[in-house]
C-alpha cells in the first residue's frame, strides 16, 4: 500500500514518518508561540517506528 503525500508516492511506514515528524514540528512551533499549554510533553517525543540499531 502507498499514500501519496505532495504528490509523492511513499510506502505506508515511510509516509506515517513523515508524517509524524511533521506533526511534532508544528506541534513545538505552536508550544513556542504559546498556542498550546506548556503541559504538553513533545519534546521528548521518540518516535517508536525508528528502528535501534
């Protein structure tokens, strides 16, 4: 399966990467402008679909 993101097919586990970095991103942009309440924890965020070598 393949989601297409600007465009640009991906396969489903690089498409849901992008995704989640972009979405922690904005997420930490909107904490910095204050938009959203500093109880938020997204910096610490590790996303569990990066595999540990």
């Amino acid at each position: 399966m393949t989601v297409l993101i600007n465009g640009k097919p991906y396969c489903t586990y690089c498409g849901t990467k992008i995704l989640r970095t972009h979405l922690v991103r904005t997420l930490l942009n909107m904490k910095r402008e204050g938009l959203i309440t500093s109880a938020v924890n997204v910096e610490s965020y590790v996303d569990p679909l990066v595999r540990k070598l």
